[in-house]
C-alpha cells in the first residue's frame, strides 16, 4: 500500500486547520482566514472546504484500500485550489513574502504538496488491495 493517500490525508488535515491560523500578519499583528470570512467569505470557505475535501477523498482512499486515478485527480484539483485561492489573496502592494503568517504559508505550501503527490497518484495508482 502506497503511503499517498496518508500524506494526502495528514496535509488536507493541516490545511483545514491553517485556515484558523494567522494567515494576514504585519506590524505585530495577524488575523486568520476565518476571522477575514467578514471581509471576504468565498475565499475562506474555498480554503476551508478544499482542504475538507483533500481530507475526504484521501480518506476514501485509505477506506477503499486503494488510491485510485479518480480519487488523486480529485486531490490534484482540490490541492491546486486550495493553493491557488491562498496566493490570490495577496496583491503586489501587499506581497506574500512579507505579509503573509503561519496559516498562509502552512495553505500554500501544504495545497501544493498535496496536488504534487496527488499527481504522483494519478501517473501510478495503488493497485492492489489493503489487507
């Protein structure tokens, strides 16, 4: 059994609890995605339900035994999401780099991880089935 679908999992986990840690920080202070959700709901609950999602399909996958092409597509769109919608969320006059917090860095990198090891699943799928 091919570990993927456990990384998928661990990292769709960590991305919805990223999204309640500081995602916005400068001059010593930081807000989280949530607390943004009045400024800017879609974002939020794109972050958030992505992230569910990546933890869902993976889930599935650990369930069935097997990772299939199906399941780690799922996971590439949702991992590409979730990291695209948290870049998008900074501007050049705000960039990433020097105003982004834990929960933003934590989003990024862990929606394209998950999207580069669901891609790994999609080119060579478990085959085989869970004892």
């Amino acid at each position: 059994m091919k570990p993927i679908k456990f990384v998928v999992l661990g990292l769709g986990l960590l991305c919805a609890i990223a999204v309640f840690l500081p995602f916005l920080s400068m001059e010593g202070e930081s807000i989280s995605l949530w607390s943004l959700k009045a400024l800017k709901a879609g974002p939020t609950y794109i972050a958030l339900l992505g992230s569910l999602g990546l933890a869902a399909i993976a889930g599935a996958g650990v369930a069935k035994g097997k990772f299939t092409r199906g399941l780690a597509a799922g996971g590439l769109v949702l991992g590409a999401i979730v990291a695209a919608i948290t870049i998008l969320q900074f501007s050049p006059e705000a960039p990433f780099g020097k105003f982004s917090g834990l929960g933003a860095k934590i989003l990024l990198i862990g929606g394209a991880l998950a999207a580069i090891a669901s891609l790994v699943a999609v080119i060579k799928p478990d085959r085989g089935v869970a004892a």
